[in-house]
C-alpha cells in the first residue's frame, strides 16, 4: 500500500486482475508537488487486456478535518479525469473504511441510463502518422502510463442529478514514434463496456482541502526491466572461460556443458590456422581433458580450472 509521507491512516494501491500490484519505488525519489502537499510515487506491473481498480483506505487514526464529514477521491488516468468517489466520515471511526474505484459513468444510448464501464489496459501502438492527436500534445503523450489519485476532504452540502460524459472506448492507443521515444511503455488504458444503471446523484461539497496525490506507473514487467526498476532476469547459461561452482546443475546440465566444451576444443584442433603464433614459436598444447566420475557413475569432463 502506498502512504503519503506526513500523512497518518491514508493509504492507497492498485488491483491488477482482481490482484494488489507489487509497488516498488521510483528511483528518481520524485519531489512534493508546487503545491507543497505530499505525495507519493511508485512503479506497478501490468500487462494490456488486464482490468484493474484504485482501492484507498483510511483507517481509524486519520485525523479529520474540523468540520469536514466526507473524504474525496479523484482518479486521473492517463491524463483523463474519471468518476470520482466519496467516502461519509465521522470524527470518531471504530473501523477502517476502502472505497473501490474500477469503473467510470459514461453516457449510453438508452435514456435515463449510464454505462457503468470497467477500467482496463489496452495496447499502444506507434506510428509516423502526423495527424495522430498525440503527435500535437507531448504533454498529452507524457500522461499515458500514469494513474494519479487525489484526496482530500469537504463538508457535504447535497447533491444533483449526475451528468455522464461521452467517452470513447477504445480498444488500443495509436501514438507518434517520437513521443515514445526513450519510453518503455506498451500499453495505456480505456474503458471497457459494463453494465447500464440508471442516471445517478452526485455530491456536492465546499470547503474542499487537499491532501495529497498518489502517482502509480503502470509498465509491463519488460518495461520494468528496462527501467533497471526490478533486476533481469538471470543468464541461463554460464559465462565461457570464468570459473563457476557447477554444484547447483543437474547431471544433464553438466553433460551439455561438456559436450559444448569438447566441441570447441575439437574445433581449435581442427583449424590450428585459426590460432595466431610467432613465427619459429612452439604449437601451443591444449590443457588435457580431466574426466570426473558424477554420483550416477556418468563419466564426464571437468570444466574447472583446477588441475
């Protein structure tokens, strides 16, 4: 769960399929925003075709504002402002309350009714397409790969019938090759379709305060990689000429090295052209071969440099 520093019994992470997404810090240790207000910034991992959700907790030892009775939460994804949520609390809270976030109100065709639609990672693709809009907006481009979530509090004033926006769904991101350029990302988000509800209220509140912002990095686990923000993955193959404790392979593991080892040795003897020497100098004698007796009774070559 991500915390915003300063800032007691508020937390926040992302689901991933139904899953909280591992956080890992962000190298760069991002500073508080011009607002001087804390915030907090994390990598996840995700992959496009994956739904997710914004989960944030507030526990009994937040300190509410005087006066206030509802904390906000307002989810920006991608640069895209979504369906907010509110949360009624009291002064005195004996439980820890979570508001769920993994869907957005859009307009829909049928009156009186809004499309509830799910949040999801669709595929970006890149292009040399001048007309692309992300082409004409870098900053717009900057964006995808972001969710931000911003809280903070306000006094509940009433509500009003709730107005959904038109969005478009869609099924991937076409973006400008130079707006990508030295970023790792594969996939931004849209919406996918839900359920139809009818038309909902929304709060209205005043005196709102804020409290923070939490900035979450969505990459996909070779992004990740690239960004040196998790370590890659390991060689499968040993480094030729270093020594190594070959007591963690397998008897078969320890044949195919040898095998490969033998191979180049013949190799060397076939073609002793290959090898550069000093004019009047002596042929270089191969290392003789050193065979081993495995715990199965398999003979095999000894690939250490030990004599």
């Amino acid at each position: 769960m991500a915390v915003l520093p300063g800032v007691t019994g508020i937390s926040a992470c992302i689901r991933v399929a139904g899953e909280v997404a591992t956080e890992y810090q962000d190298p760069e240790q991002q500073s508080d925003s011009e607002s001087g207000k804390p915030s907090s910034h994390c990598y996840i991992e995700s992959r496009a075709g994956l739904e997710f959700g914004i989960e944030t907790t507030v526990t009994r030892g937040y300190d509410l504002k005087h006066g206030h009775d509802h904390l906000i939460i307002w989810p920006t994804i991608d640069g895209q402002l979504r369906t907010g949520k509110t949360l009624d609390l009291k002064p005195v809270r004996m439980f820890t309350e979570t508001a769920v976030l993994s869907t957005a109100y859009i307009a829909s065709d049928t009156a009186n009714m809004v499309n509830n639609a799910n949040f999801v990672f669709i595929p970006i693709t890149t292009s040399d397409d001048r007309e692309n809009m992300y082409a004409h907006d870098p900053k717009t481009a900057k964006s995808l790969g972001t969710i931000m979530v911003e809280v903070g509090t306000a006094r509940y004033t009433g509500r009003k019938v709730f107005k959904a926006p038109m969005v478009e769904k869609k099924k991937s991101i076409t973006v400008h090759e130079k707006a990508m350029k030295g970023r790792e990302l594969t996939h931004g988000s849209s919406l996918a379709p839900g359920s139809l509800i009818r038309v909902t209220h929304q709060s209205l509140h005043t005196d709102y305060t804020r409290i923070g912002t939490f900035h979450f990095y969505y990459r996909s686990h070779k992004g990740l990689q690239a960004q040196m923000i998790i370590p890659r993955s390991p060689s499968p193959t040993l480094p030729m000429g270093q020594d190594a404790d070959l007591s963690h392979l397998s008897d078969a593991e320890i044949r195919r090295l040898a095998r490969e080892r033998l191979q180049i040795v013949k190799t060397m003897d076939e073609n002793p052209a290959s090898v550069k020497r000093e004019p009047g100098s002596p042929p270089s004698s191969l290392r003789p071969l050193k065979l081993v007796k495995l715990d199965d009774g398999t003979e095999a070559i000894d690939l250490t440099e030990e004599d």
